[in-house]
C-alpha cells in the first residue's frame, strides 16, 4: 500500500490542526485523525477518524500505523496541565513516527524565547524563556531533537499568533468579543510595536508545501513563518475596515485584572505570563522558509481579517454571505 502521502493528524479539531487537515484534503493527502469520540456530530466526513487519546501511548501508536507523516498539533486547552500532559504526548508521537518512519510536524510558539531574543527571531536564536510554557516547550524541542539523532525526522514550523475562523481561544479573539458586532478592540501592547500574526490558512498552505518538498528538508529542521509583521495601528484599521466602524475604539488590555484574577482563573495566570512578548517588538526571519518554498503563502491583511471576523460571528449578517475563498499569493 502506498503511504506516502498519508498523514495522522493529533489536534484535528483544533485550530492549526484542522486548517492543516483541510489542507492536506485538498492536496490530495489521505487524512486520519485521533479523537476522543469519533462519532460526534460535525466531524469531516473526508477524515478517518479514529477513536483515541494522545495521552495513551497505545492509542497513537495504533492510529499511526502506515503513515508517513504526525502533525503534533495538540495541546491541553486553556493552558491547563502543561505540566503533566505535553511532555507525555510528544513521547507517543515520537515513539509512533519512529515505529512507522513518519516525519513530525510541530507548530513552533515564540514562548520559547526571553526578552533577550527580541525583537527578530532567528531559527538559531537563544531560548531562555521566562515561563513555565516556554521551559516546556523548550523541553518538547529538545526531545525531537535528540530523537533526530536516531533518525526521526521532525519539522518544526514557528509562527506569531494565530488567527483565522478556527481560532476562538487565540490572542486575536480577546481582541474583540466573539459572536458579537465590533464595538471596540482591546490591544495588548503598545499600539506603535509590531507585532508577528500568523493566518492559519496561510500557515496550513505552507505546512503542505513543506512536506511535497520532503528531500530539502533536514532530518530536524526548524523554519520561522514570518506571517504579518504589522503593529496595532495596522490591525485596528483592518478591523475597522471589515466592520465598517472607522470611528471604532481601541482600549488597552486590562493587565491589572489579569493580575487581580491570575490565582483564580488560569488562563489569565498564563496570558500574564506572556505579557513580556507585547512589550518588544516581535518578529520572526522567515528567509529560510523563503529559500526552501520561493515564497511564503500570504493573505492580504484585509481579507484575512474580514474571513476572520466573518467565522467569529462578530460582522452583521448581511456581511456573512458564503463567498469564495481566494487562494493565498506568494510573496
């Protein structure tokens, strides 16, 4: 049976899983997917679907079998149980894609990185994280590393924060309120940094292309998305423009209140944590994903906004009409 092109994805009801799935779909790849119940309702019928959890070695190692390539894109959601559960999880895919000779995908973070990295963020820059998330994640890499060492190959594509229709737990929907019209925009930094944002679709398309492009990839290879460079200024006039509010307000993010709940309500704790990443400039050197592709997949800031706004719900009803999606142009 031929597997070259047939891929397990973990985290496929999440957001850079199942834009990478979607993807991989219209490329012609074959898609299997582990999830916790295979029969509920909204699921993709082009997927495979397999009932599973990514915190039982078992159960990847059986979803895993005959594939050539594990998109690692799962996460404990809402930052809780990084501590017990990431490190667990990217065992069983390393133990999984070294049974089948499959190449890991992993979606890089920039909680990686301290201060002293920015602002431009290299493939080679230092990693000395001021927080928990960034240890571990610093911790995941290492591990893919060591594992290259004995031939698992992994790829490892960094990025800013995500947007896109799948983003619902993102930076960018604190922004603005989900399932709500645009009244007003919170902005966690200074409006006059720039800042690196990464379009899922744009993301999913660059994945695809990674992988068709398997001989020039290392052994373990780490590439930097670099996405929308852009600073608050520029996204709050797109927002903006999509919901035709020219006058709207941009307030700063309440951090005092992050601070005042953070032993109460986790998610808040880890986004104060991650506060030093708003008060630099951010951005990620994509030259090395430029010299492997020819260009990097790239939505126009407008369109990409407005298809992100249009999937939270947050446009008036006359702004959701289904239109065709245009593909992402090089640049």
């Amino acid at each position: 049976m031929n597997t070259t092109r047939k891929v397990l994805v973990l985290g496929a009801t999440g957001g850079f899983g199942g834009e990478t799935a979607a993807a991989l779909l219209r490329r012609g790849w074959q898609v299997r997917a582990l999830v916790r119940d295979a029969t509920r309702p909204g699921l993709s019928p082009d997927i495979e679907w397999i009932d599973g959890d990514a915190m039982r070695a078992d159960d990847v190692l059986a979803a895993a079998r005959g594939v050539a390539v594990i998109v690692h894109a799962v996460n404990p959601p809402g930052y809780r149980h990084w501590s017990t559960r990431v490190l667990p999880m990217i065992d069983h895919t390393i133990a999984a894609a070294r049974a089948n000779g499959a190449r890991i995908v992993l979606p890089g973070t920039v909680y990686n990185y301290g201060p002293d990295a920015l602002p431009l963020l290299h493939e080679d820059s230092p990693q000395h994280p001021l927080t928990r998330k960034g240890a571990i994640r610093v911790e995941l890499e290492r591990r893919l590393e060591r594992a290259a060492n004995e031939g698992v190959r992994t790829v490892i594509l960094r990025c800013g924060d995500f947007f896109g229709t799948r983003t619902a737990s993102s930076w960018f929907a604190a922004l603005v309120k989900p399932g709500r019209p645009v009244r007003a925009m919170l902005y966690p930094g200074r409006r006059d940094l720039r800042h690196a944002w990464a379009y899922l679709p744009d993301v999913a398309e660059t994945v695809v292309r990674l992988l068709e492009r398997e001989s020039a990839l290392a052994v373990f290879e780490r590439v930097h998305f670099g996405g929308h460079w852009i600073d608050g200024n520029a996204l709050a006039n797109a927002i903006r423009a999509a919901a035709s509010q020219p006058r709207l307000r941009v307030r700063a993010f309440p951090w005092w209140l992050a601070t005042l709940a953070a032993p109460f309500v986790t998610l808040l704790r880890e986004l104060r944590e991650m506060r030093y990443l708003w008060q630099r400039p951010l951005q990620l050197d994509n030259r090395k994903l430029v010299a492997l592709l020819g260009a990097e997949p790239h939505t126009r800031l407008a369109q990409a906004v407005e298809t992100t706004l249009r999937g939270m719900h947050c446009l008036p009803a006359a702004d959701t009409a289904k239109r065709p999606a245009p593909l992402p142009s090089p640049r």
